[in-house]
C-alpha cells in the first residue's frame, strides 16, 4: 500500500536500548514498504546504550526516504546517542526549549577537573582516549555526510558541549526550529534533500502524520531488557531449578524456572553483560547451594552472598544509568538470599534433631516376632521385613524380640522386655 501523502512519525522517548532500536527498525521498514513520503523520529532521550543508537543509524543511513531527527516536545533533548541519530537525520529540527550534546561516550568514576575555555578535556586513560577518539571520528563522519557542523560535534564529545535550540540553529547543528509536527512540516516543505545519492524536494505541507505505535514484542522487549526484570529473572530461573533438584518432580518450581531463565538468557544477550559480574552471580548461589549440603557454620552462605551483590552491582557494563541494576532491586535480592539461607541452616540442624526414620539406626531397638526359630538361629519379621537372625536358643515363634545389632543381612536379636515379663 503506497502512502507518498504520510509522515510516519516514531517516538524516541528514555533510554535508547534494545527495544528503541527494534521499534525504530520496524517503524522504517514499514515507511519504506508503504513509500511514505518522510519519517520523523520525534525524540526525547538522556542517551543510551552505543550499539542500540549504532542500529538505529545504520537504518537512517540505508533508508530510500528522508527521514527527519525531530527533538520534541519543548523541554525534551537528545543528548549522547540522541544526538549522534540528529547528526545521522537527513534533516534536523528542535523545538524552542529543548537542547542537545554531551555526547562523551563514557563517564569518568571521580569528578574530572573542568578545562580552562578554549580547552578540551583531556582524556584520563587510554581505555577512554580510545572510546573517545573513536566516537570523534563517527559523528565528524555523521557531520560530513549531511554537512552539519563537525567541529561543534568534536566538541560535544570530546568537552561534552550542549546547545539549546536556537544556538543549535546558528551553528549549524540542525536546521529548523519549529514549535509543533505542524509548523515542522511547513518548515520542511519545499526544502532539498539528499537521500541516496539523490536530491529529492520535499513537499509536506499537506502531509497526514502516522503514529507508528510499538507492537507487543517491542513491548515485551522494552520489559525484560530492564536490568533490573532481567536479574530478578535470573534469580527467579536458578532457584526454581534449585528447587525442583531438591524436590524432584514438583514440576511448578522447574517448569517457572526454566521459562524464567530462558528469557533471563535471552534479555542478556540484548545487553551489555559483564561476564565477571555473572560469573559471581553463580559463584555466589553455588556456595548458598554448598551451604546446604555441607553446612560451614554460615562461612559458605555469608562468602556466597557476598559474591552475589558484588557480581549484581558489576552485572552491566556499561555507563548509561537507565540500563544498571538498581540498588534496592540487589539489597532486596540479597536480603532474599539471607533468608533463604537462614531457612537452609535451620531445616539442616532440626534435621539432626529428628529421629532417624531409615537405615541401620533405625533398626536398632526396634521390636519384631519371630517366625521361626531352632538352637538360636532362625527368621524374625521387623517393619514387615523376614530377617535372618541370631540370639537365645529358647526362642519360640511367635515370642517377641528386639533388635541388638545388625550385620551386613543379619540381625542379633534378644527377647522383649514386655516378653520376659509375661514369661
């Protein structure tokens, strides 16, 4: 179905992750399939994850239609990745109110000292002068490509510049300030474009705007790719598994766990895990498990909780605030494990405390009748069992004993009190 007379408009709002990317992707390649006339990406983000934002871009880049970076409404902004996707719009536009830049790629652990003006911050490690250096060289070739301004571009990743919308517009940042989608569109019309390789005059002014909604499993991503769904996830799948080994076949607690760590898995894979944060994670419920098999006083569950909220605190790699695992959520999880393994510790000594209900213990002292019985030898029957037995030669069947010892299939075996008494 042909639509020359829509704009397909996709909201960017929050963090750019995984799922932005996919509804971004999506919306696009529905605008191609119907030849919309533009796309505007209507945007209002702190940032986001670089391979998300890298997605999106690569899909403006390729695209056959102009596609317009829009940030809106009035008090939004498009800072770090959002503004690397202005940079990569065919056409750019602010609202009065709104701002965008500081596009450094990673934030420095301590309080870095402030350039004197005229300075550019200087990068504190080579880690950093590396992601640095190489964010420079993709915005400047997101500036050239649509010639915008590469040296401000520079500047807002390396110095982490910002500018408001009017600003923007006499730097040659964007090229339109309009207040609504309407004046946007009136803005744009008439305007030349290059879309591949190819100059193309838009016409827009009686365009009709398509809000291209996020279907279900957008949704459904944007839910499970949060770190912090993600690590309860996590948690959820291992201890329903733990619990279904502890009690095999209770089927409810591994049949939850098993979906629960499969999504876990697959929303990982979405983000950008730190492996060592993981690898303590298991270490950690590994010796919470170890605690109740091999009780150590508390040593063992104590070291393992202690794994577990460091690895949750170093779970996600990266700098982007939206997409690291909340505080509560681990100290809410930690304090979970404590009291599991405060459950463990007290079933694992009332244990001890029980009668033994098996095994040769059991059989100690327990009373049985014997079968037969000839010069000390015979069969006696305990718990419903026939035993072979040995004891005193004037047994008789019927009479009935206890249960001295036990060697290997053999029971040692005297008369009942209650039996000589009646004797």
């Amino acid at each position: 179905m042909a639509a020359p007379d829509q704009a397909f408009l996709i909201s960017i709002e929050g963090a750019i992750g995984p799922a932005t990317s996919a509804h971004v992707a999506d919306g696009l390649e529905r605008a191609r399939q119907e030849d919309a006339a533009i796309v505007i990406l209507e945007m209002d983000t702190p940032g986001g994850l670089d391979t998300s934002m890298r997605e999106i871009i690569q899909e403006i880049l390729s695209m056959p239609l102009p596609v317009v970076g829009y940030v809106h409404p009035s008090g939004a902004r498009a800072a770090s990745a959002g503004t690397y996707i202005i940079y990569a719009s065919h056409v750019s536009a602010m609202t009065p109110g709104t701002n965008l830049g500081a596009a450094t790629p990673i934030q420095i652990g301590s309080t870095p000292a402030q350039p004197e003006e005229g300075e550019e911050k200087a990068p504190q490690n080579v880690s950093e002068q590396k992601a640095v250096n190489d964010a420079v060289a993709y915005i400047r070739s997101l500036a050239e490509i649509r010639g915008r301004n590469a040296d401000w571009a520079e500047r807002a990743v390396r110095n982490a510049e910002s500018l408001s919308a009017s600003a923007a517009l006499e730097q040659g940042v964007i090229e339109i300030v309009a207040a609504d989608i309407e004046e946007l569109l009136v803005e744009l019309d008439g305007r030349t474009v290059d879309v591949a390789g190819e100059s193309r005059k838009l016409s827009t002014k009686s365009l009709s705007i398509v809000q291209i909604e996020a279907d279900w499993s957008t949704r459904l991503l944007a839910t499970i790719t949060d770190p912090n769904v993600a690590l309860i996830l996590l948690m959820v799948g291992i201890y329903g598994l733990f619990f279904e080994f502890m009690n095999p076949g209770a089927l409810v607690p591994g049949t939850i766990g098993a979906i629960s760590l499969l999504v876990a898995l697959y929303s990982l894979a979405a983000l950008p895990v730190d492996f060592a944060g993981i690898a303590l994670i298991l270490l950690g419920l590994a010796l919470l498990v170890a605690e109740a098999f091999a009780p150590s006083f508390g040593i063992l569950g104590l070291g393992g909780l202690a794994s577990f909220v460091v690895g949750a605190a170093i779970m996600f790699d990266t700098d982007v605030p939206q997409f690291q695992v909340d505080r509560s959520v681990i100290a809410a999880l930690g304090v979970l494990g404590a009291i599991l393994m405060i459950i463990i510790a007290r079933v694992g000594i009332s244990s001890f405390r029980r009668p033994v209900k098996g095994g040769k213990e059991d059989m100690i002292g327990a009373k049985g009748e014997v079968a037969d019985w000839h010069d000390g030898r015979g069969h006696v029957f305990v718990h419903s069992e026939r035993w072979n037995a040995t004891g005193p030669h004037d047994l008789e069947q019927g009479a009935t004993v206890k249960v001295e010892g036990i060697d290997k299939l053999e029971l040692s075996v005297s008369l009942s009190e209650e039996e000589d008494a009646r004797t």
